[in-house]
C-alpha cells in the first residue's frame, strides 16, 4: 500500500512540474509579437545562401529543399518553411497582407508595421493543440511554416530574418 502511493505521489509531482514548465498561449504570442518586432530594429548581414532567383541571410540551418518559380521550400531540422516572392511587388505592398487576412478569418494574432519603405505582417493561427500556423510578410514576399508550441519564438525569428535579409538575383 505504502508503495502505491509513493507511485501516485511521484506520479502527481511530475505532472505538476511539467505542467507549471510549460508557457501559456498568450506567453507565447508575447514572446513572438517580441520577436517580430525587435527584427525591425535589428541589422542583418549580407546574404549567405543563394539560390537561383533570391538570396538571403541566416544565422540558423536554413537550407533550401526545393525551389520553383517564385517559391522556396526552406528546411530547418525537419520544420519546412515555404518562401512566396513576388519581385513585381514592392516592399510597402498590402496584397499578401489583405490576401491573408481574408484567409485566416479568426487569427489569435495579427501584427502589423508600416514603416516608410516596408509594409509587413505577422499572422498565427491555431493549427491544432500543440502546434500554430505562422504567417509572415514584408510586402510582396512572405513565409509560412506550422510548428510546435515549443518553436513559435524561435520559428518568427528565422521567417523574419529571411524576409527582412531577402534579395532579388
């Protein structure tokens, strides 16, 4: 008896501990809203990954998997990004952004910035319990990607320093 108890007991401790470790959705939308915009203040370095029609920089593992016209499947670990670039739009367009919004009727985030050169956008939606759907976009370019609770921060970062690093070939 005295055994099973001790099993319950660490049994309840452990579900205590992993739970009061995990961050609420609303810390994690800070932590990405935080994210999203200390990249306008931020300075990236000069591209450091071509491919045939953009460049771009990243300080993470971001290879490019596939690539079509107008469109990059990049690949950090196993989460893939999808890169859409319009070179004909200029970086202060709303047309992804209107685009988007009209798609992802109920988002628990949107961020916007209207800088004088720059339109841009970010958009999380629940995609399931454990993971959201992330869209964002400086004018016409714009990153989506579906990743874990765990990743949205560090997923906002990586999209964001492509978007803002992005150059035409």
């Amino acid at each position: 008896m005295f055994i099973k108890r001790n099993y319950i007991f660490l049994f309840l401790l452990f579900l205590t501990l992993t739970s009061g470790c995990q961050a609420t959705t609303d810390e994690l939308l800070e932590a990405s809203t935080i994210a999203f915009s200390d990249s306008f203040t931020a300075t990236y370095p000069e591209p450091n990954v071509e491919a045939e029609q953009v460049s771009y920089y990243t300080s993470e593992a971001v290879g490019v998997r596939d690539e079509t016209e107008y469109n990059l499947i990049l690949e950090k670990d196993e989460q893939l990004f999808l890169l859409f670039f319009n070179p004909v739009e200029e970086l202060d367009s709303t047309l992804n952004l209107q685009r988007d919004m009209e798609a992802e009727q109920e988002p628990l985030l949107l961020e916007t910035y209207e800088g004088t050169e720059k339109q841009a956008y970010l958009i999380i939606s629940e995609e399931n319990e454990d993971e959201f759907k992330v869209i964002a976009g400086i004018g016409g370019a714009k990153v989506s990607t579906i990743t874990v609770n765990s990743n949205l921060e560090e997923s906002v970062t990586v999209m964001m320093e492509v978007l803002h690093s992005l150059s035409y070939n």
